[in-house]
C-alpha cells in the first residue's frame, strides 16, 4: 500500500504514534510518505528507504498574521496524493489535519477517492476540540472521515459524549517496539546519576500543566519524610526528562521543599537515551490531570519499571493496578509517596511488578499486534473503493 500519514512532528504522543507507525508500515514494504511543515523528530532516528518526507510549504504575506496552515496543508496532500499515488491518507490529531485531508479528499473527487483515515489522540478531543472555537469543526472533520480510531476505550467514549456523534470509532491503542524497549541496564550511567546507591524515580513528559510536574517534586518531598523515619533509608534521585512552561516553577518548589540535591532536570532527551533512562529507573511516575493513554507508562512497563500513575482517561486500561504498579487520585502525592515506599523498601515486589509489565507489554501492547490492526483498516477501505 502507498500510505500518506501527517502528524504534528513535535514531542507529544500523537507526533510519536505517528512516526513509528509509519517506519513499521514501512518495515513491512509499503510506502509511506509523510506529510507535514517538518520531519517528525523519530525518523531522523530510523530512517527507511520506504520512508519520504514531503514539507508543506508556507507562504508568508502580510495580510497573514498567522499563515493558513490548514489550507496549505490540504493542497499539500493533494499533491503528494497524485505525485505518488496514494491509496489513502492517516491524520493523527484532528486538529486541523482531518479537515484539511477532507479538503484534499475533495479537491481530488473529480479524479478519483482518496480515502481518509483519522486517529484521536486526546488533547484534540478533552482539551482543544471542545472548545467552543474548534467545536462545530472538529465535529465535522471527524464525522465526514472515512474511518476514525482512538487510542484508548475511554478517548472512545469521550469523543461520543463531547460531540454527540454516532460515527463509529475503533479502539486500536498505542504500541510499541518490545525488542527496542527491553531493560538494558548501563551501570555507569546510574552510578553517575545516583552514586551512592540511591533509588531512581523517573518521569517524562512536555512540562505543560496539564502534567502536573510538581506533584512528582512533592512526592520526593515526602518520600525524604517518610525515609527519615523508617529507620532504613535508601535515599532517592528523581530524573525528569523533558522541558516545558511548567520546569521554572518546578525547579523554584525543588529548592523551596530543600530537595534540589534529589532532583535532576535533564531536558529533552533523544528516544536513546529515553531508553538508557527507562533501563535504570526503580520506578516510574506519572502525575497528569488527563492521559488518553499513557504512551511513557507503557514504554516503562516495557523496561520492567513498576509505575505509578494517576486513575485518569486510558491510563487503567495500560497500567494494572497492583500488578504493574498502582493508580492513584489526582494531586494525592501522600499516597503516591507511599506507594513509592511500598515498591522501593521491597525488591521482591518492585521485580515482580516490573517483570509482569513487561508481560503486560507483550501480551497487548506489541507491534505485531497493533500494526496488522491498522492494515486491517486500511485494506478494507481501498477494497470498499
């Protein structure tokens, strides 16, 4: 199949879904050819020969104060939809990419169908599609798409609920590559981090509110209390990988709280050294308002770290409470910290949660059982031309 797919090609999960699905669609011989105003970062990491990048290019004017990239986009696929005979088109993030596919779908009538395909990520939908601005036409976007996926059971019923549609949408979640994101521990890179045997807490994410970051300072914070008195501490390092408008505020309260010794604010990494990370990490922690799925949490689970996590959208469809890690409510760092205790003062059951997420992982989550899902849907929707 020739495959066009356009994704946002900055960090966040709609970006990352994207990319990887095209290099293993590409992986197993079709042709994928990607649309956007730059390379999605993961390709510059994997690149295919099956694998073209085509850029949407920008006309600057000063009538424009923000140029129309949705309009530019649409013509944009239209174009690489002639140029390489594309049998379809897969946008991730509705916002605006499954309109501006319905514009190219519609350009091109006249000459043939081309069919589009749109995935729902989450923000598109809980936070920037239900405003009332984006409302009416990311409705129509979604509904005039010739299949819609999300990414989770609950991203499913939340679309249903915020844009009273009854366009059916398939649940096909999120993947990932097990043999990539195996535990491969680098001695050297957890002594530099914790040199006298500290426990590593990581965390991930865009530093934007809606992660919460500083529930994860808090939650150090406490775990030196509780340390304190437990009579056998082990000390903590807690490694946040990322960058956002949240990281000030998050440094600021690390000193405040008197645990800016424990924290370690690495920047945006490379999926690379992600992985060095996720490979040393006791355990990891992810405090966000709203998750759609939890795409870290599973690749973290892949890497034999128990998580936990906060009990938000498809979050408990990934992590197992009590068997990968534990779910807890939103904003409660106390029993977050103790959660924390409980799996760092054990290694029986920090080993044995960390062994059945990577099972889990296996079990649901890998590529050779999400790519063939995708495949699925696109054959039936050529054959149905």
């Amino acid at each position: 199949m020739r495959i066009g797919i356009t994704c946002y090609p900055t960090y966040g999960g709609s970006g990352i879904v994207g990319a990887e699905l095209g290099l293993e669609l590409a992986r197993r011989g079709h042709s994928v050819h990607f649309i956007s105003y730059a390379p999605p970062m993961r390709l510059s990491n994997k690149p295919h020969e099956c694998v073209t990048f085509h850029a949407v290019d920008m006309f600057t004017y000063p009538l424009f104060e923000y140029p129309p990239y949705t309009d530019a986009l649409a013509s944009k696929i239209k174009e690489v939809a002639i140029a390489e005979n594309l049998n379809l088109i897969h946008v991730h993030y509705a916002i605006p990419h499954a309109v501006s596919a319905y514009l190219a779908r519609e350009m091109l009538r006249s000459e043939r169908y081309l069919p589009v395909v749109t995935t729902l990520h989450g923000t598109d939908i809980t936070l920037v599609g239900r405003d009332p601005s984006f409302l009416a036409i990311t409705k129509f976007g979604i509904e005039q798409s010739d299949a819609v996926t999300a990414i989770s059971n609950d991203l499913r019923e939340a679309t249903y609920q915020t844009f009273q549609t009854t366009r059916p949408i398939e649940v096909i979640y999120n993947f990932i590559d097990a043999e990539y994101y195996r535990r491969q521990p680098d001695e050297v890179l957890r002594r530099q981090i914790a040199p006298n045997g500290e426990k590593i807490i990581l965390h991930i994410s865009t530093f934007r509110p809606v992660k919460r970051i500083s529930d994860c300072i808090e939650v150090v914070a406490r775990l030196r209390d509780l340390e304190s008195g437990s009579g056998s501490p082990f000390g903590v390092k807690l490694v946040m990988c990322g960058d956002g408008p949240e990281r000030e505020e998050a440094e600021r309260l690390a000193n405040d709280r008197g645990i800016s010794d424990a924290v370690i604010f690495a920047g945006k990494q490379p999926q690379a050294v992600i992985r060095e990370y996720l490979s040393i990490a006791d355990l990891f922690l992810l405090t966000s308002q709203s998750e759609s799925f939890g795409l870290v949490a599973l690749e973290a689970m892949a890497c034999e770290a128990p998580v936990i996590a906060t009990r938000v959208g498809g979050v408990p469809e990934v992590v197992e409470e009590g068997e990968t890690g534990f779910l807890l409510p939103i904003g409660d760092v106390e029993a977050m910290a103790d959660a924390a205790m409980r799996i760092l003062h054990n290694p029986r059951i920090q080993e044995e949660m960390g062994k059945r997420g990577r099972e889990l992982a296996i079990e649901r989550f890998t590529t050779d059982k999400i790519i063939p899902q995708y495949e699925a849907l696109y054959t039936s929707l050529i054959n149905r031309r």
